[in-house]
C-alpha cells in the first residue's frame, strides 16, 4: 500500500511510503528539492549529516541534491556568455532555492512527486535565462525514478548541464566493489589521468574521480558488508563522479551530463532551443545479495 503525508519537521517533508515493503522516501521542497531519506525495506540508503541540513546557510551533505545549471565549479566561478561575466558557485543554485510541489500521488504500484523550480530575478542575475526544471520522484519498494524535464522560456538557446549528487551510506569502504563503464579517469584534485582498475584506495583524505567517456549507462556497487547491491541506469549522462572524504561513512557515485567547466568549455552541453525542452532521467535500484 502506497501512501503520500506531510510532516512539519524543520522544513515540511513529504513522505512516501510503502508498507508492503518497509520502504520510505522523504523529500524537502524548500530545501533545493532534495530527497533526505530512502528506506528500503527497513535500511536507510542515504547518508545526511545532520547538523549541516539543520542550517540554511551551509550547503547540505546527504541525501540527493540537484545539480543545475551546472556540475563542479567554475574557474574562479565564472563564466563568460555573450561577452558578458557572470559568477555562479559550484553545482548551481538549483540545490539551494525551494521547489514547488505540483503534484503528487498515490497509486496501487507507485507513489509519485513532482517538483518544479522556475527562473526568477535571483537566478537570471547569476544564469541570464528563462527555465522551468521539473522533477518527479517515482518510488516503489527497491526503485526509485528521477524523471526530469527542461524548458527554455528564453529567445536565445539555452546551455546547461545537470547531475544528481547522492550520498550513499557505508559502513565499511572497504567492502564495496565497483563496476563502472570506464576504462580511465581524471583525478579532479591532480588533474591527472588514471586507468581504472576497479578499486579504490581509501586511505586517501579525499577521492574526487571523474569517470568519462563511460561506455553504457549503468553502473553497479555491491556493498558486501550490508549485502546489498545498487544499480544506477540513466540516459544522457556522460560522465559518472566518485566522490568520497576518509572518516566519513559515505560514498557519492554521481551521474553528470558534462564535466566541470563546461559553460567556458562548451564540452557535452546540452542545448535547449527558444520554446524546447529537454528530458532526462535516472533510476536507482537496491538489491539483496
């Protein structure tokens, strides 16, 4: 059985749940949009620090934040479009500015929410368009849905790239073993390449990989400690970040549609034309092993 409630935390927090399974989704609209928490089948799944979601002026650690209209950071943080300078911090602005939920609902099979971000006087002085950015959260027992969609109000054609940056929970780094469709990838610290031999050294302070080209859109984590197995699949995506910090029990394996820099670079920006849009999507699903 499918439900959809609210809860009037810290910040209002939609909950879906399926009793059938023990499964649970919370997300928080006016906090970037973001889903907190995945339960499947009585686990948590993600990671939230806490302390740092509680205040609104730190960037939050956990759960599910939404990349837009960039993934990374910029040089200096800025960009150059049209001659014209424009400062944009890393990730974009889509995970620090409340969404709008516009629908939700619960069926026999699946429980849906979707939220939506449009361009307003804040973002138009850091990002020079008219957007509107949907996302619906479809959840069912061990799966969940991201499905996205992108117009272009604007009269010019509109560049952009988008990610999705989860945090896994872990307790044993360790104990995990990766299947990523790559056979190289850039240390974002060094800047140097590496062929990829499917493990990780997590004596390391701090992993920052990204993985690109990838050859297919899947990718597998098997986490041998939980006995559990994720399997993300997407379309779109051409560049795959693991993304990790020693002492801290989590893991970000995130999907990417461009690397950093991108809006200097031009380098796998997706183009929406004057009245366009543009669908995304990525699926997450958790097995027992």
């Amino acid at each position: 059985m499918f439900t959809i409630a609210q809860q009037k935390q810290q910040y209002q927090t939609y909950v879906l749940t399926d009793s059938s399974t023990d499964s649970r989704l919370e997300v928080v609209p006016e906090r970037g949009g973001i889903i907190t928490r995945w339960r499947v089948q009585g686990r948590e799944i993600l990671y939230l620090d806490a302390e740092r979601f509680a205040r609104p002026e730190m960037s939050i650690r956990g759960g599910i934040p939404i990349l837009f209209p960039i993934c990374g950071n910029l040089p200096d943080n800025t960009y150059t479009y049209q001659g014209q300078q424009y400062t944009l911090k890393q990730h974009g602005f889509a995970r620090d500015l409340p969404w709008e939920v516009t629908k939700s609902e619960a069926k026999d099979d699946s429980a849906s929410l979707t939220l939506v971000l449009n361009s307003n006087e804040q973002t138009r002085t850091v990002y020079p368009f008219d957007f509107q950015v949907e996302f619906t959260y479809e959840f069912k027992g061990n799966w969940l849905g991201i499905w996205q969609r992108f117009v272009n109000h604007s009269s010019a054609p509109m560049p952009f790239s988008t990610g999705l940056h989860p945090y896994f929970q872990v307790s044993d780094k360790t104990a995990l073993k990766f299947e990523i469709p790559a056979t190289q990838f850039q240390n974002q610290i060094t800047k140097e390449m590496h062929a990829f031999s499917g493990n990780f050294d997590f004596e390391q302070e701090e992993l920052d990989l990204a993985f690109r080209p990838i050859s297919n859109q899947k990718a597998t984590v098997s986490d041998n400690s939980q006995r559990l197995q994720l399997t993300w699949s997407s379309n779109y995506y051409g560049t795959l970040v693991f993304w990790t910090i020693k002492g801290k029990d989590y893991y970000c394996l995130e999907p990417w549609t461009a690397p950093r820099n991108a809006l200097n670079t031009g380098t796998d920006l997706i183009y929406i034309e004057p009245a366009g849009e543009v669908q995304t999507w990525v699926n997450l699903d958790i097995t027992s092993t």
